[in-house]
C-alpha cells in the first residue's frame, strides 16, 4: 500500500512496503541513524533513528510506512537522546578523531556534527579490546567499532561469507571473526569485499589508503552538511563597566601549544583584542601564575601529570569562565592515547629500550612532576563552563567566542567553526 506519510510536518510519500527512513531518505529527510543502509535488512540497533509516531518512540529503519501516519523526528526530546546515545559511542571506544583514519568519512562523527555534540559528557571507558592487524590489507580497530552489524549483515548478505558476528554483553562485548585462528589472516576476507568496505567508522579500515582525501573531498565535509549554528551552554556573564578591560588567563596542560598558534591566527585582530582585553597568565607573555581572579580563563591540553592538576585548579579557582579549548583539553586528544598502554612500559620505551639512546635511565627528580596513569580531559577533574572543540579550533571560533563575550553575547558557533577533527 502506498500513500503518504508527515514527518516534522512536511508530507512525503512512500511506496508500497517502505519504511518510514525508506520514505523519507527517498524525499531527501534526513533521520539521523548509524546501522541503517539501504542495501541490507534493517537490525534497528543503533536506536539514533528513532522517531515518535503518534506520541510512541520507535525506530524509523523497521516500521513500515502507513498512510497519514503523523511522524515526529527533529525535536529537541529525541535528539538530545540522540546525543545521549552519541556521547556514550565517543566513550566507549577509541574515538580519538584528529588521530583517525576515517575523520571526515565517519558517520559516527557525522552524526556527532549534525546533532551539535562538543564534547564528552561521560567518563572514559575504552574497553581496550584487540585490534586485529594479521590481513595483510586490512585492520580491525575493535575499540572503534559501534555495533552497528553492517559488516555482519554485508558478509552474509552480499559476499555469502559468514565472517563476523558479535560475541559478549555490555564491555565484553565484540567483534569476532568466523576463522580458525579467531582472526582476519585466515578469514578469507578480501580487500573487495562489501563487508571490508561498509564499515560506517574507522573500524575496518583498508591498510596503506588512510587519509589520502583532502578535506572538501571525503563523505562528510562539514561543507555537505546543511546546519547553521550550534547553539553552546549559556555562559555567566561578566559584570564589566564600560571601557573596562575583560583579563584572559591561557595555560597548556598535556597539549601541543597548536591550540594556541591557532589563537594567535587571528593575526593582527589580536591588536584590537588587546585594547579590550588584559592577559594574565599565559605562554604568550610567559607569566608563571595566574596574579588573581580573572574573568576567562583558556585551558589547552589533558590533563597527563600532577602539575598539570595544580594548573588546571590554579585556574578554576581564579577564572570566573573556564573554557575548554581543543580536543585534548575536552577528551584527552592525541597524549590520551597512551591510556592503552602501561605507563611504566612506556618509560622503558622511551627511556631505556628505544632507538639512539645513550645512557639508559628513566629520569627521577624532585623537579619532575609525577605522571598520571591515565591522560584525562579536563572536565573530569574540574568543573568546565564551555568547550570549543577542534584540533586545533579554527582562529576565527577564537576570535568569535572572545568577542561575543566581550560583547555581552551568548556565543554561537557557525556550523563550519565546530570541529573535532
Ligand atoms: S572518525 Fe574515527 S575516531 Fe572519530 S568517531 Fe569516527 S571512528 Fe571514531
Ligand atoms: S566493524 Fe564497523 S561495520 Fe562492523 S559492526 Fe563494527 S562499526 Fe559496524
């Protein structure tokens, strides 16, 4: 039976046995979803397209299309539950994305773009489950896997393979491979394969093709993604006379300092901020401590060691805005990687066993701050105000976040200045 349906008010129709997502990825309606694919049986999953029919919450990819059905989808309910599910994905595995093949060709990013995600609100819980490199072309990263079946469903489905299925429940939960070994070598998996090529993430990714595209040239440039502003957590605002100076306080933590060369991209701007602004404490005039409270505070960097949790207080305790700035401040970024590995295997590799070293000996000095087990984001350790994410963020986020609080603004982010890659 064919007819029509209304999804967020707007009439499409469908044909006869369609879904709702069916119907309304032929109409050009984007429902946000992650297992769906139009070429394999729907699993409903991922739970990302669920829709409220009628008052009722269900997923759009395995209800069928019924004339007049009246569909709810873009709301502000469903999406925060979205990016409730979202931010949990982000955590529970290895989404580190400036450090990831597949940035930009994601759908797990993608998703975390369109729903106006910015940073994790969860604590990390990296399973730490075993990458598979033995293919001689191709890799499994299990930690970035998100469930979603579309490799099990294409193996069967398209190549008549058989050779993935999800194994466990809850953090033993997995992605097993249908071989003798357990692993790819023997899996009789090949590079052509459709299963070795739907992997939505960076999860089974090809070896020695990895970020080949240019930005402007991979699946989902923000540029291909319709949005136009990301509407960020009101802010306190400061309580300045006029002509008064606004005083910013930066600091990097476990960080590369990039996030400040991308500040100072502002170029001669800068000059213009400094008539308005005071700098404290910062790399830039290379001021120690922070003299007293401040109005904003900038903090770049995880945090890796105690000082760092030293600074990082200095500054909650003296900045009256505390924002986050760059993907290692707001979920460890790149130095958070090591949280995989042991910390006292990592001295030994870069002090005693790694290549061109002199004198073996890992360095011990009152002087030297004590490294943490785990890299962390700053959130986890004091309470943050605002995060501008990016990795570096773009000069122009810098300059728009700083002038609209100078200018009494909440601030708002272009769709184009929010990036997690
Ligand atoms: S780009 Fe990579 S790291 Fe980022 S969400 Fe996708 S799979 Fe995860
Ligand atoms: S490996 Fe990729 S395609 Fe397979 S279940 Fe995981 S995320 Fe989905």
């Amino acid at each position: 039976m064919s007819g029509r349906i209304r999804i967020d008010g707007v009439s499409i129709p469908f044909a006869d046995g369609q879904t709702v997502m069916q119907a309304a990825e032929d109409a050009g309606v984007h429902i946000p979803h992650l297992c769906y694919h139009p070429d394999y049986a729907a699993n409903g999953s991922c739970k990302l397209c669920t829709v409220a029919i009628d008052g009722w919450q269900t997923s759009s990819c395995t209800t069928k299309a019924v004339d007049g059905m009246v569909i709810e989808s873009n709301t502000e309910e469903l999406n925060s539950e979205r990016r409730a599910l979202t931010q949990m994905l982000f955590v529970e595995g290895n989404h580190h994305c400036p450090s990831c093949e597949a940035s930009g060709n994601c759908k797990l990013q993608n998703q975390a773009y369109r729903l106006g995600m910015t940073a994790l609100i969860f604590p990390d819980f990296t399973a730490g489950r075993a990458t598979d490199a033995t293919h001689p072309d191709i890799l499994l990263n299990r930690d970035r896997c998100i469930y979603c079946e579309l490799c099990v469903r294409a193996s069967r489905e398209a190549d008549g393979k058989d050779i993935f299925c999800i194994t466990g429940r809850s953090e033993n939960k997995s992605l097993a491979i249908n071989s003798d070994s357990g692993t790819l070598a023997d899996s009789g998996l090949q590079v052509e394969d459709a299963a070795a090529n739907v992997c939505p993430v960076g999860a089974i990714i090809k070896k020695r093709q990895g970020f080949r595209k240019p930005i402007g040239q991979r699946d989902y440039d923000e540029r291909r993604v319709h949005h136009n502003k990301v509407r960020l957590p009101n802010l306190p605002k400061l309580d300045k006379a006029p002509g008064e100076k606004v005083s910013v306080a930066t600091c990097s933590l476990a960080g590369c300092f990039g996030c400040h060369m991308s500040f100072l991209d502002i170029d001669e701007r800068i000059i213009e901020l400094t008539q308005r602004i005071s700098f404290d404490r910062s790399p830039l005039n290379d001021i120690k401590h922070i003299s007293g409270p401040v109005d904003i505070g900038l903090v770049e960097g995880g945090v890796c060691n105690t000082e760092n949790i030293e600074t990082l207080r200095e500054f909650r305790d003296n900045c009256q805005v505390l924002i986050a700035v760059g993907a290692c401040a707001m979920d460890g970024g790149v130095p958070a990687l090591r949280n995989h590995l042991d910390v006292r295997d990592l001295l030994e590799e870069s002090y005693i066993n790694g290549r061109g070293i002199d004198s073996p000996q890992i360095p011990v000095d009152r002087e030297l701050p004590y490294i943490l087990e785990e890299v962390s984001p700053i959130h986890e350790v004091v309470k943050v105000d605002f995060f501008l994410p990016g990795c570096p963020p773009p000069a122009e986020a810098f300059w728009l976040i700083l002038t609209d609080i100078l200018d009494g603004r909440q601030p708002d982010l272009p769709y184009d200045l929010l990036r997690f890659d």
